[in-house]
C-alpha cells in the first residue's frame, strides 16, 4: 500500500456516488451509481454506449452534464447547491486510449508535470511511489519517442497518479496496443488495483480486461445502467446478453495449494473444492483468479470414473434457462451438496444440449457432477 500517493491521510468509505445526466442530439446519458471506494470498478459495453461519455462527465470535461458527483467526502459536483467544480480542481487522474506525453520531454520530465499540477501539497514521496509501482525506473533518462507502447501507458499511469488523485479515470487504456504489450502492462494494472486505496473507473469492451482487472461491474447500453454489482456476482447469472456465448462464464477466487513437477500442474483450491491448471509458477500459497466458461463445462448423473477429464466436483442445479439457440440451454450450478445452506458454495455455470438435459432427466434442485474440460488463470 502506498500512502504518498493518496491525496488524503483519511479514507473515505462511502465510495462514489454518481447520478449524471447527459442530452445531446442522438444520445443520451442517464446514471445512478454508487461504487467502491478502492479497487477497479470497470465501465463494460458496446461502442457508443455511453462509457467515455460517463467518464468524461465524471472528470468535469462534458460540461451539458447535469446532476451530482461525489467521490469520499469531496462534492465535486451537485446542481442542487449550485455547484460544479471545474476539472483542474477535481482530484482526478485521466489516463488514456493513446498515452498523452510530451514527445519533446523525457520519462522523467514528464512524470515532473504531473507532479507540479498536483492539487494537493508537492511529495517527492509520490514519484518515487509511481516509480517503483510501475517498474519505470529504468525508463527515467529515455526520450519518450524510443518507448514502447506498453511502456508509453506505464509512464502515462504513473504520470496520473503523481497528481495523487483521489480517483483514477483509465479510458481504454490498452486498446491502443498490441496483445503482447497489452499483456506486459496488465500485471501493473492488477498491482495498482491490489496496492493502492484508490478508487479507479476502468472504460472496456474486452472480457479479458473485465475479467482479470475488475473488482466492480457496471454495464452500460444506450447510456444507461442495464446492471451493476462485484464481477463474480454479475457474471454468474444466467442472464447475460451483453457477453458472447462462448465468452459467458464464471470467476472463482482460489489458492494455489499444490505445483506438481512431474506433470506441470498447479492444484488450486476454492470454497467447495479443488482444481488442476496449468502451472503458472505461482507459488504455494498465492491467490489466484479463475475463470470458467459455461461451455468448457459438462455434467452428469454420477461420479465420473475413467475419463480424461480431471476437474470434477459436486454440484446441485439452483435455476436453468433455454439459451438464445434452440439447441441450447445455460444451468447455473451451486458448488457442494444442498444441505442446511444451500447458497453458501460458489457458483459454476454450464451450456449444454437441451437433447441432454432431457435424456439425462435433469431438473432444478438435483444434485449432479460438474467436469470441468478448461480452466483459464486470470489473475
């Protein structure tokens, strides 16, 4: 945790309260949010569905936006008082698509201008902080026309927080760059979010990103809040019209607990049991991310015994649904047997043929088996 780059020695815990109104011609915006005060609350949708419109209003750059905006304790702004607090005096750091240096200043040059328009007193502390969060030390003397573009966004992130905002706005921030640099720069995003008492809203249409980075949801779709809650939450319902099908799945926050040699494997266990993935190199004891998709998983009446499948685990059927293809149907699935707490395992979904829901006789509220055929580390 970094303290010289909060603005503020106390913490708020209220969070974000953002209630936004936005009319143009052929858009509109209409919110009501209340969100985290620390982690990575990711704004999710389409193209033209309101996500930089939102951040913009946020950060006092849409000046047509009416209604209020409160971030902790600081009211930046609230229409009923008459007030709007212009955007250089919102504690806000913006990092965006396209890393907005000065092309004619070196690393270090750059991370000082972030520091000198600071709202709150000047903190060497802060730059050494930023530095040090995103690994840029040896970056400092290099002209920024020889960075790469995963290490144009790592500079721009840190040039942000030497403002020591009290919110952090990422517009996209890896859209711009290639998947091997969008890979390289993802682990100081994660950093960020697990080191910093810092509330950021992250603007994405990857499920990658919203999956590995997110700690908070929100989906937006013709600039209104079509859901919100914690990812996993969000994500384990049936309903989700705004993933792919094949992108629908749920995350399953676990500990790695075993690395074996001989097969390359890792045994990760989570609330309701244990699965086998490959190692990563995460040491005994790590917490990790996992992600399972609804159609890398298959069920069956009982125990299985002989199959190549090594994920298996008990499991009762809590709702199901027809997909949107005839042939399909999505079953949520709740981890363990249904005994005096039925809701207390986590929760595993899975698309199969209506064909085998109806030959194998499955029927909300029985118990089954879950075979997981692939499981993706996303964190």
């Amino acid at each position: 945790m970094r303290q010289a780059i909060s603005a503020h020695d106390e913490k708020d815990p209220r969070g974000l309260d953002i209630q936004l109104q936005l009319q143009r011609e052929s858009f509109s915006l209409d919110v009501s949010l209340q969100l985290p005060a620390q982690g990575i609350s990711v704004l999710f949708g389409a193209s033209g569905s309101g996500k930089t419109t939102l951040l913009r209003s946020v950060a006092g750059l849409e000046p047509q936006a009416r209604g209020s905006v409160r971030v902790g304790h600081e009211v930046w702004q609230s229409d009923a008082d008459g007030l709007c607090l212009p955007t250089h005096r919102r504690a806000v750091g913006y990092v965006f698509q396209e890393a907005s240096l000065f092309e004619h200043l070196d690393v270090q040059r750059n991370l000082m201008f972030g520091l000198q328009r600071s709202a709150a007193p000047r903190d060497q502390g802060v730059l050494t902080d930023a530095i040090e969060l995103l690994g840029i030390a040896s970056l400092l003397r290099r002209p920024v026309g020889e960075l790469s573009g995963g290490e144009r966004q790592r500079v721009a992130i840190a040039r942000a927080l030497a403002t020591r905002p009290t919110l952090l706005l990422l517009d996209e921030p890896l859209a711009a760059l290639d998947p091997a640099r969008k890979h390289e720069v993802m682990p100081w995003l994660e950093r960020l979010r697990d080191e910093l008492q810092l509330p950021m809203l992250y603007v994405t249409h990857s499920v990658e990103e919203m999956t590995r980075l997110g700690d908070y949801l929100v989906v937006l779709e013709h600039g209104r809040v079509k859901c919100s809650g914690p990812v996993a939450d969000t994500l384990s319902s049936l309903d989700t019209p705004w993933v792919e099908p094949q992108e629908q799945g749920v995350l399953l926050d676990g500990c790695v607990i075993e690395r074996d040699a001989q097969w390359h494997l890792a045994r990760v266990a989570f609330q309701g049991g244990h699965l086998w993935i490959r190692d990563s190199g995460a040491a005994v004891g790590t917490p990790v991310r996992l992600r399972v998709l609804a159609r890398d998983v298959s069920l069956t009446t009982q125990e299985p015994a002989h199959t190549s499948i090594q994920n298996h685990f008990q499991a009762w059927i809590e709702a199901d649904q027809p997909d949107a293809h005839p042939s399909q149907r999505v079953v949520r699935l709740r981890v363990g047997t249904k005994g005096a707490n039925p809701a207390a395992g986590p929760v595993v979904l899975a698309r199969i043929t209506q064909r085998a829901w109806s030959q194998l006789g499955l029927a909300g509220g029985q118990s089954v088996w879950v075979q997981v055929k692939s499981v993706a580390l996303v964190g």
